[in-house]
C-alpha cells in the first residue's frame, strides 16, 4: 500500500513524487502488517502533509481472507478531512492452492529412540478433489516419514505421522508437500522437544516418606532415559522458593498450605507448570481445598479406610488406558479385561469428589473415588493422587507399577506446553516464555539465514518473556540464543489465511473499505493497463477531465455552420 499527497500528477508509477518519501518510512515500518496498521500509519503520515490532495492508493489482489482483517475494524483512521482512496486490484487470475495449515505434535511424552506422532493439516483451496496427495515430514533435514491423503476441495485434511526422534534437545522439523502455484505455503516448520532433564521439586511434608519416589526418580533407574534433577525441601520453606525454576513440583503430603502458597502455586500451574499432590494423613481440608477451587478442580472431603491397618478397602476398577500417560505401561495382552491390570491394594485412601472444570479421572478405584485424577488449569496440569508414597497407605510403593507410573507421571507434568515448543507467525507480534535463564542474560534471536534480532525482553513471575515484531519476515526455525547457548528453538511461518487466494469483488471491497475507514474510497482497474495510462486515468479522476478542447471545436463548429448559412441564404423580398 502507497500513499500520495503530491499536488502533481499522480505517476508514483513511473517517477517519484517528494510525498513519497515520508511514505517510505511508512511501509518500512509497517512491513509485513496488516492492511489496517499500514492505514494507520498512513493516517499518521497524512495527517503532516498540507497539500490539498490527500490520497491513498491501495494496490492489492483483493484476497478476501486478509482483508478481513480491517474490514470488520471500526476505523483505520482517523484520517484528515479531505482524504481519499484509490483502490488498485491487481491480478485478475484465481489460483487452486494446497498449504500446510498447521502441524501438531500429539504425543505428550517424546523420548529418543521412542515414536511420536505429529498431525499435519492439508487444506484444498481448490476447486477440484485430489487423490493421493503426498506429504512428507523431515526431522533435522533428513526425510523421516511420508503420508498420503485424498484432499476434497476447501476442506481441511489431517494426515498423522509417526516419527521417532534419535536424540535429544531442540529439533527442527518442517512438514512438506508438492510444488503448486503459492510455494511459500508448501512447507511449515516446527520444533520437536526431546528434553535431557527435567528439574523436579519435592516439597515433603511433616513425617512424610520421600524415599520410595526419590528412588524412582534417580538416575540408576532411568538411565538412558530422561534424567531428573531432584531437590527435595521441607514443607515450611515452600514459601521461599521460587517455583518458576522447575519443571514439575511434588507436594508430597504436606499438612497444611497458607493462602501465599496455593497462590504461588497456581500461578506456577496457570503459566505452564506441572503439580503433583500427594495427601497427608493428617492433611488440612480447608487448605487442600482452597487450592483444588483456585485450580478449578473438585474437593476433599474426607478419607476411606484405616491408617497403617493393612485391610484393603478398595482396588482400581477402572483405568482410562487411552490417555498418553498410560501408553506403554500396560501389557497389551492385559487389554481384555480392566480387571487383569495390576492393581495395588489400597488400605487407606483420600476421598476426592471432581467438580465442573477441566477434569479427568485417569483410574478409578471400586469405592468410585478417583485414584489418580488430572485437573486442568492455564498451560499447565496438576494430578491428584489418593495414597501417599507409603506403604501404610496401600502396596503400591512396593508393586512393579509404581516406578513406571510416577516416572511417566513427572515426565507428563514436567513437558507443560514445550515438547513443541512455540509457533509464531510472521509480521505479528509474539512472546516466548523462557524459564530458568538467568534475568542479567540479554537474549538473541538467530534466524535461519543467520540474522540476528534482539527481542524485547521482560522478567515475569518465575520466567523471562521476550516480545517479538513484525520485522521478522523469513520462515524458518530460530534459535533463542543466551551467548553461545541455545536456550530454544522458534518456528516461524506464514499466517495460514494466506494461503486462501480468492479474491473479493472490486466494487464490493471498495465499498466495504470506505465503510470502515470512512473515507470515500473509488475502484480503479490497473491489471494489464500500462502505468502511463493508470496515471492517466488517476488524474482524470482526481481533477476531472479537461473540456476546453471540446467547446472550442464547437465554437468552431457552428463558426463554419453560421458562414456556410450565410453564404446560401438570401432574404426573400418584402411583399407590396
């Protein structure tokens, strides 16, 4: 978009106008932005200019789908009085288009050497079906899975594929497809997070057991897996610690919780975090509950069976076998019958009722009170369980399901929102949220082609928060840079309603834009016309066109008929 407030003729086509000049800053700043910032910025513009002609001259494709954008805004303005636009259509042509509109990692839980699954969308903005249509997924450049889908016009198509990542860290990925007619929607990057530790918080409560989970959790026994950085603290120092550092906090029977805790808590849940409660004994049900309410969850009301008796009052009934925590855990031979799950005995148990928020009971135990139950709140997730890790409790700790449970039940909390990572769009502004990285740290941005940007950069509550522009312009992974550390990694794409190329009816937009502008706004046809006669027909319309030449040639036209009447004509005489 252009803007011209020259009192000369409109040939911003051919040469420069000086009014062009401010405008240049204009759409350097605008850059990749939507039409309405980039009319904004030339109200601003205009609003400096003091000739008498104030235009706008929008060239576009009409593309319906990014218009809409400013359209439904109230106003891009305001604009000086007096102001006009010129809408330019360019390209008369509408092309059938196939883009990749999203990519999703679908596994929870990604473990080198382990498969995972992303889903790709396909859409078909065509007007034709496709059969067979190829896709193809690359992990760190090197093509590691293919999928093929029937594309049905203007329909969105999900393809799966099943990748197994063979290292760990931050892995760039991108899902791509065939070569049509708009290449730039052809592939969409991603980042795949295959982590190499977690940092665990143990918060052990008053004459609680932490060594059967602490066993669980050390290196001896998830060698060649994920390793867990454990740090166990005493109940009384929760309120000191600051959570923005872990990946997962374990409230392991804690007997009371002030109300600074369970807001720190939730906080530390609401912007990723994983929680896991085990109960006490002795356990505070006004406290408990207060932070089952603050996390939008159910409530405490008691406790079934007898401490330390040893008499077992119930046994899991039913276990939701198709939820990511429990893939791989269960023998699949055992899937005929829920009854054949190893289920421990449970003699002492808390009894919690779920509410109406985002809740799921993942096992079930034969007094109907959940055994292990997942609320969630924010970005993050929070389990529930109903024993602690004690055998006065229940034979869990002892049973050969405890240590697979709890490793994957951490791993699980511990992933929040980062197995893949963020996804941003380019030319709009984004955040990225970073913990454990030190505030003094000044971050960087690494592009593909290597170019830096430094975001700005803001400490929040536990993590740093870097906003990002609209200068970003190239597609591609970035790596979020600490000096010479890698600390993340970003993909950025194209907006997916760019991939949309139908276009909007010329008199229809023009009608639609001075609507929401509120200036009067004409329709131009530029497509297949030379610049000179475009800037001709501009100036025509801006000052009308010149009729001197035509009421000379009448003048001069009755001039040669009043001779020739004069020379034929003779008076008739008068009669007597």
């Amino acid at each position: 978009a252009t803007a011209d407030a020259s009192t000369s003729a409109p040939t911003a086509f051919t040469n420069r106008s000086p009014a062009l000049d401010a405008i240049d800053e204009v759409q350097a700043q605008a850059g990749a932005q939507t039409l309405d910032r980039m009319l904004q910025r030339a109200a601003v513009a205009l609003a400096d200019v003091t000739t008498p002609n104030r235009e706008i001259y929008l060239l576009t494709d009409l593309q319906a789908s990014t218009m809409t954008d400013t359209l439904e805004l109230p106003s891009a303005g305001p604009f000086p009085e007096g102001t006009r636009a010129i809408l330019l259509p360019v390209g008369n042509r509408t092309y059938s288009n196939v883009a990749v509109t999203d990519v999703q990692v679908q596994s929870r839980i990604v473990e080198a050497g382990q498969p995972a699954q992303v889903a790709a969308t396909l859409t078909n903005y065509g007007t034709e079906p496709i059969a067979g249509y190829v896709a193809s997924l690359f992990l760190e450049g090197e093509r590691v899975a293919q999928a093929t889908a029937d594309l049905d016009p203007d329909v969105a198509t999900t393809v799966t594929f099943t990748v197994t990542p063979q290292r760990r860290g931050w892995l760039a990925g991108e899902v791509q497809i065939e070569d049509d007619a708009f290449e730039h929607d052809n592939r969409r990057h991603f980042t795949l997070h295959v982590p190499e530790q977690r940092q665990v918080l143990i918060v052990r409560g008053q004459e609680q057991r932490t060594d059967f989970v602490e066993l669980a959790l050390s290196s001896e026994l998830t060698q060649g897996r994920v390793t867990f950085e454990v740090e166990t603290i005493a109940e009384d120092a929760l309120a000191a610690t600051g959570l923005g550092n872990y990946d997962a906090v374990v409230l392991l029977g804690p007997r009371d919780l002030s109300s600074g805790e369970v807001a720190a808590l939730t906080r530390y849940v609401d912007a990723g975090g994983g929680l896991m409660v085990f109960p006490n004994q002795g356990a505070q049900a006004p406290d408990y509950n207060a932070l089952f309410t603050r996390l939008g969850g159910g409530t405490f009301s008691g406790f079934s069976g007898t401490f330390d008796s040893g008499r077992t009052i119930a046994r899991f009934d039913r276990v939701d076998r198709e939820h990511p925590l429990f893939e791989g855990v269960f023998d699949p031979s055992s899937r005929r019958g829920q009854g054949e799950v190893e289920s421990p005995e449970v003699y002492y148990a808390m009894n919690y009722s779920p509410g109406s928020g985002t809740e799921q009971t993942l096992i079930r135990l034969t007094n109907s009170f959940p055994f292990l139950h997942e609320v969630r709140h924010g970005s993050g997730a929070a389990f529930v369980v109903a024993v602690a890790p004690d055998p006065a409790w229940s034979d869990l700790p002892v049973r050969g399901l405890f240590i697979p449970l709890l490793y994957r039940s951490i791993y699980y909390l511990s992933a929040g929102e980062s197995v893949q990572g963020d996804r941003l769009l380019l030319g709009q502004p984004g955040e990225i949220r970073l913990t454990g990285v030190d505030e003094a740290v000044t971050l960087r941005l690494v592009g593909p082609d290597g170019e830096e940007y430094t975001p700005e950069q803001r400490t929040l509550f536990g993590a740093t928060l870097l906003e990002t522009d609209a200068t970003i312009r190239t597609p591609g992974i970035y790596d979020v840079r600490a000096g010479d550390d890698v600390v993340r990694r970003v993909a950025f794409n194209l907006d997916a309603r760019e991939s949309d190329l139908q276009p909007r009816a010329p008199d229809v937009a023009a009608v639609d834009l001075s609507t929401s502008t509120g200036i009067p706004t004409l329709t131009l046809d530029a497509d297949d016309r030379a610049p000179d006669e475009v800037a001709k027909t501009i100036e025509a319309r801006r000052a009308g066109l010149e009729l001197w030449n035509v009421f000379l040639g009448l003048a001069l036209f009755f001039l040669v008929a009043e001779m020739l009447v004069a020379r034929r004509w003779r008076p008739e005489p008068a009669a007597a």
